[in-house]
C-alpha cells in the first residue's frame, strides 16, 4: 500500500468505493487523513463501513470540511452531466481529483526520480501495460503494475529508486489526474469510444493527449501516429518541445520507431538500426500487437534497457490471458482463446493475425453485428456459432461454411475435429466471439476459462511452448 500523506490532518470525502475507492480510503487513513466515504449503492458503503471508515450521505455533509474530494473513475465528472457529488464539491471549491493524481503526489513528495511509465489509448493499453512490465522485470526492475488493468494504484508498493510503476490509465482516470507527470508517457491511439462520458471525439482526443503532454521534464513521449488525431498530437508536443518518439506500424519514419517485415526498426538523422525481431512471438502476432511491441519497446529503449534484454523479454513474454492467448495445441491445430474480442472491431484484429480459421462466434449481439468483418471472411475455413446472435451471424456470414453449434462445448468440439480433418498446415481455433458474454457468462474471463477448459480436455492437446 502506498500511505497517501498529503493530506495528513485534512478531511478527505472519497466516493466510489469499489477497488479503487477503497485502496483509497485505506491510503489516506495510513497517512494521517480523515476519510468520510460514500456511494450511491449501499452494498459498497455497508462494505465501507465493516472496513472501519466513517460513512455519509454527502449531500448532507458540510462541504466545507474537505480538503478534497476522491473520485471513482466510473462515476461521471463531465458527462452525459456531472455526478451531484462532483457538482456539491464545485459549489463548495473543493477539488476534485482520482487515486493516481494520489499516487503522483506521493511521488512527488517523496521520489520524484523514480521511473513512472503511464500508457493509455483508445486500444492496446492492457497488453502494452503487461509487456512493459514484463520487459522491465525481465530487466532487473521492482515493477509494480496497476491502474486500469486491474490492480488499484495505491495497493501497489511505493514509488522509490529501482522500483518502476507501470501504470495503464484510461480517459476516465487521466481526467482526474491534474498533476499526471510521468518519466515516459504512451498514446497508443485515438478512435471514437466513450463519447458519452466526454461528449464529442475532440474532447476524448483532448483528454488522451493530456497524458504525454505531462511526462516530465527530461521523460519521454511515445506516441502512435497511424491515426490523424495522434499525428497532430505528436506534433504538437514537438512544437512544445517535448521528448517525442514516434511510432508507425503501416509507414516508415524518418525519425521513430516503425514496423517492417516482423522487425521493429529505429531511424534518427538518416541513420536506421533494427532494435528487435517479432517474428515467430505468438503472444505478439498481428498488427495491433506489433504496435503495442514498438510502443514498448520503445519505453524499454527511454529506460536504458538493453537491445538484448528487450529481445529476450519480447520472446518471453506470455501475452495477457483471454487475449490473443495460445492455450494449446495438437498436431498442427492451434487453439486461441480471444475471448476479450467483445465487439467486430476487436475481433478484426484477430481475424487479421492468422490464414486458415475455423472460427467460434456469438453471444450477445452487439450494433452493426459482423458485417464490417466481411474482408477477413476468405480466410474462415468454418465458422461455429454460439448463442443469441447465431442466426444474425449466419445470415450475414452467407456463404461462407458455417454451422449453429449454440454452445461453446459443441463448437469446440467440431471445430477441433474440422481443424483436424481439413490437413491444413498451420490450422487455427479461433474464440473471438465479436459479441458481449451476457447471454451465457457473465464476463468474458468466465466465457474465455471455459474454452480453455474445454480444449485443454479434448484428447492429446498440449501447451504451447
């Protein structure tokens, strides 16, 4: 845990109180702050309450009492309207801020130095978070990893020399953050999402380019540029004189890091080096995971990781469970659990990284169904589809092979059989379902455990290597 100390002796009302609200109160409590904690839903507050903390209808507290106000990323700050808690501290002029601008003032206060990699955009955050990490353990660091890939920030160990924070943050939690000032700073990429919560795509743009606009002095800005909105970014930062790495994964750069035939290039004053080779890493196949390599990569190179450690962290990192994950393999079938491909989008990416598919879909339809996906159907061998959206799917797959199987056991089981039978040399069982898990799971972690389950039992399946 990290003692939040800045605000020993104050008042500190703190209101959402999942994860990350209550590693909040806990944090502040152990620096010496009063913490009076709510929510909208009792359950949480009842939680709240047999943890020990003082709880309240803040809109009958006197606002007056508090030195800040900590807010959960879920609960709205700006739109579709301002929370009520968030418009009672206005009226009062009590800030209002998230856990990581907690953390950021920690560090701060007591290891400015200590390295602090923040990443965030609109895709790729989570495996780009996880193999940085992975590179810098890989290279000898105390990593703490956390923020909104799952772990609070401030359940992490604190910041001190040696020991790295790799930090994924959303927009909803870069919006809280006013003193963000990491040593490395990534933007993926910008693409519509989340409009409801910031109102119009330049506002979401906005709010990303905050992150690498704040990396401190001496940092470094890693940015994306295979999307309009982060080109403009990254020239912007240069104009304010920022640190900035570019990043390509369609162009070569004259100067940055880009991606051509499987390796991942630098180029500076006309001069061109390979840094790393990607070719043959399953956890990084397709183009979207080449991005996430060349981003952290290139936070790798800002830290002063070797060229050979990089490699070496590259080929062993094991990719994040239930994305793009190998989980088995049989003679030349291999099984992929993509269970997190939740939308069309998602699922283009993997529909891109292999050739012969024999391909798992459905669940929860979601708008627009799989009529985009039509450019990657030459490569589905069969496809099998699950749940509610089976019929949709069929009607749109059309002529390609396709059979309702409507669970997940029976679509694993005829597509490990079909991938068998059709002698293809690098044949592939694909889940990625461009649906929502709702109408058989209850997550995709539950949905994507259970295909790995099911092809972990199928006869002479073995781990991939």
């Amino acid at each position: 845990m990290i003692p939040v100390t800045s605000f020993a002796g104050k008042t500190v009302a703190v209101f959402g109180l999942g994860g990350s609200g209550l590693a909040s109160c806990h944090a502040l409590t152990a620096g010496g702050a009063e913490v009076i904690a709510a929510d909208d839903n009792a359950e949480n507050v009842t939680k709240a309450a047999q943890a020990g903390f003082i709880t309240a209808d803040l809109r009958n507290a006197s606002w007056d009492n508090f030195a800040a106000l900590v807010l959960a990323p879920g609960v709205p700050l700006t739109h579709p309207v301002p929370h009520w808690s968030v418009l009672k501290a206005r009226e009062a002029g009590v800030e209002v801020i998230g856990d990581i601008e907690l953390f950021c003032r920690e560090r701060r206060r007591h290891a400015p130095n200590a390295p602090f990699v923040a990443i965030t955009g609109t895709n790729g955050k989570s495996t780009t978070t996880a193999l940085i990490a992975h590179l810098t353990r890989v290279a000898g660091y105390d990593t703490q990893i956390g923020g909104n890939i799952g772990t609070a920030i401030l359940s992490l160990e604190p910041p001190r020399t040696g020991r790295v924070h790799v930090i994924e943050m959303s927009s909803y939690q870069i919006d809280l953050t006013p003193s963000l000032d990491p040593s490395v700073g990534i933007l993926l990429n910008v693409s519509e999402d989340h409009i409801d919560r910031h109102g119009t795509i330049e506002h979401y743009a906005e709010v990303k380019e905050r992150l690498v606009a704040s990396v401190q002095a001496g940092g470094t800005s890693i940015v994306g540029v295979d999307d309009g909105w982060c080109r403009d970014i990254a020239d912007r930062l240069d104009r304010a004189g920022k640190n900035v790495v570019r990043i390509s994964v369609k162009n070569p750069l004259a100067s940055g890091i880009h991606v051509e035939h499987g390796s991942i290039v630098r180029t500076a004053g006309g001069a061109r080096s390979e840094i790393a080779k990607l070719g043959g890493i399953g956890s990084l196949r397709g183009l979207h995971n080449a991005q996430n390599a060349a981003c952290a990569a290139a936070a790798a190179l800002a830290m002063g990781i070797s060229l050979d450690v990089l490699q070496n962290g590259l080929r062993s990192f094991p990719g994040l469970a239930h994305r793009m994950e190998q989980v088995g393999r049989r003679g030349n079938v291999l099984f992929v659990n993509d269970s997190k491909g939740t939308n069309a989008d998602a699922t283009a990416h993997a529909l891109s990284s292999f050739a012969d598919i024999f391909w798992i879909a459905g669940g929860k339809p979601k708008a627009g169904g799989i009529t985009s996906l039509t450019g990657f159907f030459p490569r589905i061998r069969k496809a099998y589809l699950i749940g509610e959206a089976a019929q949709e799917f069929s009607g749109t797959l059309g002529a390609v092979a396709h059979e309702i199987s409507q669970t997940l056991d029976v679509a694993v089981e005829h597509a490990a059989r079909d991938a068998e039978a059709s002698g293809l040399a690098d044949a592939v069982v694909l889940l990625s379902p461009a649906c929502a898990s709702f109408d058989q799971y209850r997550n995709f972690e539950i949905r994507g455990t259970k295909f790995r389950d099911l092809v972990q039992a199928l006869p002479g399946v073995k781990p991939v290597v």
